[in-house]
C-alpha cells in the first residue's frame, strides 16, 4: 500500500520494531531515542534530534514546538512510553505540531510493553483549505 512518504514511514518502522524489544522498559526515553536514531541512520534515513520550531502569530514569534526526530526532512517523530495506547492527547499534538509546520506526516512511536506506532496526515493542502476557511 502506498502512501504519502511510505518508503520512509517504513524504514522508520522497521528500525523501531527491530530492537524495541532489545532493551528494558524502565529506561529514560532518550535512551530508546539515541537507539532508534542509531537503527535509522544504518538503513541510510537522514536524522535531525530534537528540532525546534517556531510558531508565528502575525510574522511574530510565539512559541516554539519540538519535534523528538525529523526523517529525511519529510516525517517528523515524537516518542513516548506509556503502557497503555497512544492516546488522544499524543495525537492531538502531533495533529497541533503538524498544523502549524510545513511537515505533513508525523509518527508516533510507543516504547511501551506492548510497542505501538501511530501514523498522522495532515496534508498542506488540506492545510490551506482551513486556513482559507478560517477553521
């Protein structure tokens, strides 16, 4: 099945699941991090760590967002581990971080027991259309 940025999503995905198992759940996330950023860059995705953004309100600095790891300059990744699911509120943020970047998928990686991922589009396009409307 393709999809936007699929060939990266996916090699995303295989570095994540490759050794998600490999270390003890109790560690601090940037362990897991430093370790997902190692697996990407050996199959060849370029990786940025901890990417700051500005928000703009009328050319204005407002604020700035972070993005845990930015993948070939195309899909940005925040992690997290929770034993539980990702949960509305991870979504809702990579939603917010997507809206308001150029960046229009967005991953989220769960380092938790049952290991998970979530994938988020938000198209610039679609982007666009909202903003002309005024949502």
């Amino acid at each position: 099945m393709d999809f936007l940025y699929s060939t990266t999503s996916n090699l995303i995905l295989k570095a994540f699941y490759s050794f998600k198992n490999s270390l003890p759940l109790n560690l601090e996330i940037s362990f897991f991090k430093n370790a997902l950023v190692v697996e990407m860059e050996e199959l060849g995705l370029r990786v940025e760590t901890d990417k700051y953004f500005d928000v703009l309100h009328k050319q204005q600095p407002i604020g700035r967002l972070k993005a845990d790891c930015i993948v070939n300059n195309e899909i940005a990744i925040n992690l997290v581990s929770t034993p539980v699911e990702v949960i509305g509120k991870d979504i809702d943020e990579m939603k917010s971080f997507l809206r308001l970047t150029t960046f229009e998928v967005g991953l989220i990686l769960n380092f938790g027991p049952d290991g998970q991922h979530k994938r988020v589009l938000l198209t610039n396009d679609f982007k666009s259309r909202s903003v002309d409307k005024n949502i």
